[in-house]
C-alpha cells in the first residue's frame, strides 16, 4: 500500500496490516456513513453495531480468534485506527463500535473459556449489545468511591444500587457490572460482575439525554441475583480489571476525538478555500493560515501521543501514563480544533444539522467520559513524580 510520507499512517508504530485496515475501513465508511439517521438513537446504534459486525470491523474489538476475534489479544493500534476513521465520518457509529469493544474488554482480558464463549463471539457479530458499568451517582472519577452492593447469597451475589451514565443502557443485551464485595476497603474490595439485561432485579430507572444523542441509562439494582460464575475474574479483582479495560479504551477515546478533529480539519479548509471575501478566499488571509497552521499542529502532536500510547500497549508494556497522555491532549486539542472549525464557517458553524454543529456537540463529553481531564492530569502528575522518587533512590 503507497502511502502518504506526510501521513501519520507513514509512522514506525504501523505495520502493513494496520494501513489496510486503515484504507479498507475509510473505504467501508465512505460507503456505508454519509447519511446516517440519527432521529431514532437506539433504533440507530442497532442497526449500526449489526452493520459492524457483518463488516467484520468489531471483530478488532474482543480477543481470542477461537471466539471470532481477528487476534488473539486485542490490538490497540487496530482498535484506534478504526476509531480515529469511524469519528471521522459519523460520531453514532464510533460510540457503537467503542462500546462494543469498551463493554466486553474485561471478557476479553479475565472471563473464563465458557464466559468468553458465551458472549465474545455474539459481541463480534454484532447481535450482542455491550456495555461496561462502573459510574455511580457518587462514583465517576473517582471508582473506589461506587457503593453497588454484593453480597453471596448461596449459588449466587445479590446486588442492590444504581448504576448511572452507563452507554448502551436500556438497549444492552449484557453488562459487565463493578460491585463492592467488600473483601477490603477501597479499591481493594470491588469485584466485576457479567449481569445479563434480562436478569430479574436489574431495572432501567432512567433514560438519560445528552447533546450528542447517545443511548445513555442509569441502572437500578433491586435484589438482581447474579450467579457466581457470572463473576469475572476473582473475587476483588474488579478494580483491576477495570484498569485494564480502560488502559486500552481509554486510548481509543483519544483516537476518536483525533478523528473527530481530522473531520473538522478537513471542513475548516474547505470553507477556506471556498469563501469569498473581501475579493478573497478566506484562506488568503494570514489570520486564517495562522488558524489553519494551529489546527494542523494540534492534530499531529495528538496522534503522535495516541499511536505512542497504542503502540507502547501492544508490546505489552504498561501504558497508564501514556494513555492519560493521549486522552487528555486529543480530547482538549479536538475540542479547540472543532472550535475553530466553527469560527472559520461564522454563522453556518452553529447552524443544527452542519458538519461543525455536529461536531462540536459530539467531542465535547469525550474530554470527561472514561476520566475527565483533570484525572488525567493526576494520573500523569502522579506518576512522573514516583519515577522521580524511584530515580532518586
């Protein structure tokens, strides 16, 4: 494949494989994504996840090719490329694709062979919704905070609280559910839970509306009996799992913002080059090119940041500090990309139903989900302080 030396897909952190991902799956998406309706949100994202996963694509987001996955573990690269694309032609059909991969991660990394059999391969078929259950009314950023309670109950754990701004809510077919088992405070006394959506007990308490329309929920609890082999896992290992989990889809909500910003890009110069004033285009003048030139920039230094961090990952190192990178610069550099998007399209940029409306709507819960960006900047600020105190010993 001949590719653009000034593309980032040039970079040492692809191999071959992943630049024909990239240009199989741009092209899928040209086809398939140009007009997406989105009046009816989860009617949508159904419809969305089923396309997905007969195209093969969500097949990137489990692991264990015996279950359907395209590998054995699952490639960060591979997840990212295919997020960075789909955010470029349609937000919906990105957060479907994320969820997939985001709800049935923790499957993927500590289910047993049976658990991983019973749902991987529905999840890469896309006949399976997923969805990952960790906030709590009291519980966000901070998760050793969440207070779902289980406790055994002979062959089973029964749990009792609510669960809130769970993606997929109301339309998952399963949830992997983090609850306080109680072995140790903290962290250390969480556990995670496979709860199917059927499950007596587990109550859809509110549908929840955002700016970029999402199927968003908040669970209720009510004396939902899990089986114990529901367990993911062993018991207070949630927290950890959790981790993982989002040591991989934290960088991917990264890449999906870097998309995000590449579209806007693409729109800004568009209008440039297209509007006349003054007896000008609007990219003659030199307060545009400025404009344009910041925009360029801030895109490089985010996938720059996110393909470091989804390398680093798929060579089995730990990622922590780099995803944190990735996650907050993308996300905040996507946002004032968009931003000035808008600017350069004046009144037409806050039009409902413009490209840069759109976008602008669509990239600004990225810089809080999976971790706002201020846990971002503890996590890094944290973490460059213990490798100093270890350098210095």
């Amino acid at each position: 494949m001949n590719v653009d030396p000034h593309s980032a897909l040039a970079w040492p952190f692809f191999e071959e494989s992943h630049r024909e991902l990239a240009r199989d799956v741009d092209a899928w998406a040209a086809a398939h994504l140009q007009h997406v309706d989105h009046a009816d949100t989860d009617a949508t994202c159904k419809r969305l996840v089923r396309m997905l996963g007969d195209a093969g694509w969500l097949a990137h987001c489990i692991g264990g090719t015996r279950y359907g996955a395209s590998h054995d573990t699952i490639d960060t690269r591979a997840v990212c490329l295919l997020r960075e694309t789909l955010a470029k032609h349609d937000g919906l059909a990105d957060f479907a694709f994320a969820m997939q991969g985001l709800g049935s991660g923790a499957i993927s990394l500590a289910g047993t062979d049976e658990q991983k059999a019973r749902y991987l391969p529905r999840v890469a078929k896309g006949i399976a919704l997923a969805a990952f259950a960790l906030s709590e009314p009291e519980a966000g950023s901070d998760v050793a905070a969440l207070s779902l309670d289980a406790r055994i109950d002979g062959d089973a754990y029964v749990l009792n609280g609510d669960k809130t701004w769970i993606s997929n809510g109301g339309i998952a077919d399963f949830y992997v559910a983090f609850a306080r088992t109680g072995e140790a405070p903290g962290s250390r006394g969480i556990s995670a839970f496979i709860v199917d959506a059927d499950t007596p007990g587990l109550q859809i308490a509110e549908r929840i509306d955002v700016i970029a329309p999402h199927p968003l929920a908040r669970l209720h609890f009510a004396d939902a009996r899990v089986p114990r082999s529901q367990m993911l896992g062993a018991p207070a290992e949630g927290f950890k799992i959790a981790m993982r989990t989002l040591d991989i889809f934290r960088t991917s909500v990264a890449a999906a913002s870097l998309g995000f910003a590449r579209r806007a890009m693409h729109e800004g110069l568009e209008r440039a080059a297209s509007r006349k004033m003054f007896g000008h285009t609007l990219g003659d003048f030199q307060l545009t090119q400025a404009k344009l030139a910041q925009m360029a920039l801030t895109i490089d230094s985010s996938a720059l940041l996110v393909y470091r961090a989804a390398w680093l990952r798929d060579q089995g190192e730990s990622v922590t500090r780099e995803a944190a990178m990735a996650k907050w610069h993308a996300s905040e550099g996507a946002q004032q990309v968009i931003d000035a998007a808008v600017q350069l399209w004046g009144g037409l940029g806050v039009k409902s139903g413009t490209t840069v409306e759109s976008l602008y709507r669509e990239i600004r819960a990225l810089r809080i989900y999976e971790g706002a960006t201020e846990v971002q900047q503890l996590i890094v600020g944290r973490d460059v302080l213990k490798a100093h105190g270890e350098h210095q010993r």
